[in-house]
C-alpha cells in the first residue's frame, strides 16, 4: 500500500518584522466586548466628584477617568489586587487600549483607590444606577433586599468583648477607690475595704485626685501606691475606657480592625458557625442589578432595614415603592417605618409559613386562634370564657423602639378539663398581645398571600440571594479585602458598579 505525501504549507511568521502601517489596538477588540461597554459608560460619567479629590501643583497625575475605567474593568474580571492590574496594563492588550497604553504602578493604582474613590464612589454607583432606570433595565419602584455577612482581613484572634471590658473596669474601678480612700484617710495599713456607696471614677477623675494628693508629706507605703496608681491603674483605665467608646453600642470589635464586629459566620471553613471579625452587606436588587448597598455593624437584619431604606432615600431622593424581604426583617418598628412613608412591605414575619400548616390552623389553644372582641377588648379562651385585660407594660427594642403590650388573663382555670393542653402555669392563663403588630402582621398577611405577593415571594430568592451567590463563587467576593468602614464600602462600591455593567453587557449580548 502507498502512501502520498503532501507538500507542508506554513503560514509566515514574521515576528519582529516592521509593517509599513502600524496596527491599531481598536481592531483587536470586538464590537461588543464589555470593555467598549465600561469605556462608553464611563466616557457618560460626570466625576468632578472624584477630580475634587485632588490638591493640584507637583507632576501631572494620570487621568482619574483612565483609572475609573481600568479598576471597573478589572473588578468586571475579578481582578482585585493593585499588583495585578498593573501587570495586566502592560500584558493584557484589553487593558493597554483602555488606558491607552499608559501604565501606571500598583501605589498609583492603590492609591488612587484608597483616597480619591473612598468618598466619590457612591456618586458613580448613583450614576450608573440612573442610568440602568433610563435604559429601562429597572424602576427604583420595588426593592428586594437582604443581607449577608462577610469577613474581615482582621485577626480572628485580636477580640474585644464589651462585657468583659465592662466587667474589668468595674473591678479596677473598685480597686482605685480602695487606694484613694486608703490614702486620703491616712489608713494605708488597713485592708478593710471603704463601706460608702461605690462612685463611678474615669480617668479624669483619677487624674483630679492625684494631683491633689500632696506626695511630700505621704509614707513610703502611700507613695507606693500613688506610683501604682499612676504608672498601672490609671494606663489600664484608659484601655478600658478606650474599649468602651470604640464599641459604641456593639457587643464586640476586632484590634486589628476597629469597625469590624465579631458574628457567627454561617460559611465558617470549620462548618460549625465560628464568630470572627465580619461587617454585615445589606444589599437592595431589582431584575438582578444590584441597585443599594450599606455596611452595618449588628449582626442582625431587623435593625438595619430602617436604616437601609434612609440611606437608600438619601442616595436616590425617594423610597422605593415596594419593598420584599424574608422573615429577619419582620418587626413591629420596621412595619410602622414603612406604613409612615408610604412603601407596600412584602416583608415576612416570624411563624409565617408555619401558620398556614394544618397542625397550626387546627389549634384552638394558640393565642393567635383565640377569637377576640375588638368592641369590649376581651379574647375568648377554648372553653369560652372572658380573657379580660388586667394591665399594660412597654418594651423597648435594641434601637429604642417602645412596644405597647396588653396582658390578657382567663377568669377561672380551676377545674377546666382542657387545662393541660391549654397552658402549664400555675396560675390562670395570661397571655401578651401587641395589637399594633398584630394589625402590621394581618396586613402583611394579606399582601403576601395575595397574587403580587406571590409573585413577589417566588422571585425573591433569585433576586437578592441570586446576587450573593454570584458575588461570592462566580466573583470570588467571599471575604473583605480591607480594614475600616470606608475602605471596605469604596471596594464593594467598585464591585457593584462593574456587576451591574457585566450584567448589562450580556443583556445587550443576548439582545443583539
């Protein structure tokens, strides 16, 4: 059997060769390639916000619109080390038409970042937001929001916890009035402690009581202590109280990262919910754009949707018409903040989807199936009698909020054969009503089982939770890269901005 062989034709490979015409970058780039998308978008933004940020005088800066556009391009393409994107303006033929082959170092790209977007990037997040509603791709109308932790940089190790701190200084507070009093009573030899009303002492207070102690004419056992007082206690008083004012009404803060507190992060690599140093997202999407964003520093949903929405007000100049959350965010001060300023809440509650089991509905003894006569205010107990009201108390919430409660007791429960299913106490039966929450639950009740309602709860979960879940596996945003408040909401700001534009991009991809 022959075989033939045929001739081999290569294509010419002229590498280092001159060409009459040098070619151009914008040949290399294809029509609809998202980095003609960020250019265009850019080229629309107005940033006198971010050129404000400079003082002027010395060498010629880069351009901070060449900048804008490098890092929404390099968040687009989860680049997010300044080191990185330096590399790729000098590799990366994408980045070198973008900037224009200009090719500034990972400090000038750092610190461009860190200091003149740190304030200006929510004015282009604001921007590119209004321009999605012109497009017609949202409304700003309804909201889904929701909320997720994520951890710092910080030393999981480095903690602070107010209790302690409160505990501590409590015990050194004991001990300073112990030596002052022994020392200004001329008693340094007795050990008994002062019987007075204990007096709360800071530091200045210390510091007041020293200088008026006259050393001179003290022992050496009193100057000793003066010197422990000084030089130990007074340094330790201090720190605690440094603690106390960093804490602010938070529970916990990282050493080495002041603003973050310490949660239970449910992505622990451990898998069992460790607490570390972590900032709460709360994000509000719309169509899967990611259209608000805040940092806060509770753990908890529930108080962070009041101020969600102020600063969403604060942002746009109006709150949204509409707003959906799940249950974390259902409470009586939250329905009323929403009720006031005019926003339809599609917002869930505690034991919302347990009411409408069968197991509940059939309870005669749960104190949400008790009929109740609204024009004599009484509850009707299963075995038909008058559980009439016998007093009011308030309660205040972590955020001040004051809750009006009634207290609602049966007449007689001696003897009542449906006693035990009824209730364990001793006593005759009392249950607790809020009748504000209860009239906030009934209309939320209405809203969610009505046909938007349903509408709105089938699409929450690929909304707001469809949003984090391509942020932290498909973005690899799963843990914060800096430290402090600002820092960490300008590198989210960035991050929002180019999801928003990678999504437009494939919308236009798939329309064309």
């Amino acid at each position: 059997m022959s075989t033939t062989k045929h001739k081999l034709v290569f294509k010419d490979y002229p590498q280092g060769q001159n060409t009459l015409f040098p070619e151009s970058l914008d040949d290399k780039i294809k029509t609809g390639a998202p980095v003609r998308l960020i250019n265009t978008i850019v080229d629309q933004l107005d940033i006198s916000p971010v050129i404000e940020t400079y003082k002027g005088g010395g060498t010629s800066s880069y351009h901070p619109r060449m900048l804008v556009k490098v890092l929404f391009f390099a968040y687009l393409n989860n680049t997010y080390s300044c080191r990185k994107i330096a590399t790729a303006l000098e590799e990366n033929i994408l980045y070198m038409w973008l900037s224009g082959n200009q090719t500034p170092d990972f400090r000038t790209i750092n610190t461009f970042r860190s200091l003149h977007l740190k304030e200006s990037i929510h004015q282009l997040f604001t921007q590119v937001v209004t321009m999605l509603v012109e497009m017609g791709h949202i409304s700003l109308e309804t909201q889904y929001i929701d909320g997720t932790k994520l951890e710092s940089p910080a030393n999981r190790y480095t903690f602070v916890w107010k209790k302690t701190a409160e505990k501590n200084k409590t015990k050194l507070e004991a001990k300073i009035r112990h030596i002052l009093a022994q020392i200004e009573e001329g008693i340094a030899g007795d050990n008994q402690a002062s019987e007075e009303t204990p007096v709360a002492i800071d530091s200045e207070e210390l510091k007041r009581r020293i200088s008026l102690i006259n050393k001179e004419n003290r022992s050496k056992a009193e100057q000793k202590q003066l010197k422990k007082l000084e030089e130990k206690h007074l340094p330790k008083l201090q720190e605690y109280e440094k603690h106390l004012e960093i804490m602010g009404e938070r529970n916990s803060y990282s050493k080495t990262d002041p603003d973050a507190t310490f949660m239970r992060m449910k992505e622990d690599h451990m898998g069992n919910g460790q607490l570390k140093p972590a900032h709460n997202l709360q994000i509000g999407t719309e169509n899967q754009f990611i259209t608000h964003f805040d940092y806060f520093y509770n753990p908890g949903d529930t108080l962070t949707l009041k101020s969600f929405l102020l600063s969403g007000k604060e942002r746009f100049g109006h709150f949204p018409k509409q707003a959906v959350a799940d249950a974390g965010y259902g409470s009586e001060e939250n329905y009323e903040f929403m009720e006031d300023n005019d926003i339809e809440a599609f917002v869930k509650y505690n034991y919302f989807h347990k009411e409408q089991k069968k197991s509940f509905i059939n309870n005669p003894f749960l104190q949400e199936n008790l009929y109740y006569n609204e024009q004599k205010d009484y509850f009707v107990c299963p075995m038909g009698q008058h559980m009439k009201c016998i007093g009011t108390q308030n309660k205040k919430s972590e955020s001040g909020f004051q809750s009006h409660i009634k207290l609602y007791q049966a007449v007689n429960c001696d003897g009542c054969p449906l006693r035990g299913m009824c209730h364990k106490s001793k006593n005759h039966r009392v249950i607790s009503v809020n009748h504000n929450l209860r009239e906030h639950k009934r209309k939320a009740r209405e809203r969610l089982m009505s046909e938007q309602g349903l509408k709105h709860r089938s699409k929450r979960p690929i909304e707001p939770e469809a949003v984090f879940g391509q942020i932290k596996f498909n973005k690899h945003y799963n843990r914060l890269r800096h430290r402090g408040i600002d820092k960490i909401r300008m590198d989210f700001g960035i991050l929002a901005i180019a999801f928003n534009l990678q999504k437009l991009s494939r919308k236009m991809a798939t329309a064309a």
